[in-house]
C-alpha cells in the first residue's frame, strides 16, 4: 500500500510542477518596426505590470503609467504608449515620437 501512495503522490507532485512552469511561462513578444526606423522586441508577463523592452541593443524595464487611453509605459528614457485600437507610438534618446506596428506575431 505504501508503494501506491508513493507512486500516486509522485504523480500528483508532477503535475503540479508541470502546471506551475506552464504558468511562469505565460508572456507575450512582439517585435515592432518604427516609421523612423526603430526596431524593438517588447516583453508582457502575466503577473507582472512592467514592459521589457530590447531596443537599440539594450535592456530596457518601463513602468506601466498613468495613461487616458490605452496604455503607457515610461523609463530609461523611453515612452511607449499602446492605444485602445493597439496603436503604438514610441519615443527614446530625445527622438521625436513615431508610430510603430508588429512585424511579428508569435504563434500561440
């Protein structure tokens, strides 16, 4: 009987390991090109509220903002904005700000 429970407990461990990764693993990349020529790769986690950017080369974590619409999010001296219509803006390294659209999207 002590077997059975071991085994049966294993199982029950393995899957809940399995559901916790499957969970930690929930994000969202998009990669977008900009009318000025900016290109970036952007992060969103599930649990998290931040924006993970990768643009010019560089690491970049922008707080998520205040916004009217949609939303924004601002650090490093980066601004992106994501309208309710999924309009993006983004402005860096005292550029103007240029719109930007997804090349990419990541099959789910």
């Amino acid at each position: 009987m002590s077997r059975h429970k071991a085994v049966v407990w294993g199982i029950i461990m393995l899957a809940a390991g399995l559901s916790g990764a499957r969970q930690a693993d929930a994000q969202t990349f998009r990669t977008y090109r900009c009318v000025d020529g900016t290109q970036f790769i952007v992060a969103f986690y599930d649990d998290d509220k931040r924006a993970f950017l990768q643009i010019d080369g560089e690491p970049a974590t922008l707080a998520k903002r205040l916004a009217v619409s949609g939303t924004r999010y601002s650090g490093a001296g980066i601004t992106l904005r994501i309208d309710k219509t999924g309009a993006t803006t983004v402005k860096h390294l005292k550029r103007p700000v240029t719109a930007c659209e997804v090349i990419e999207k990541p099959a789910l």
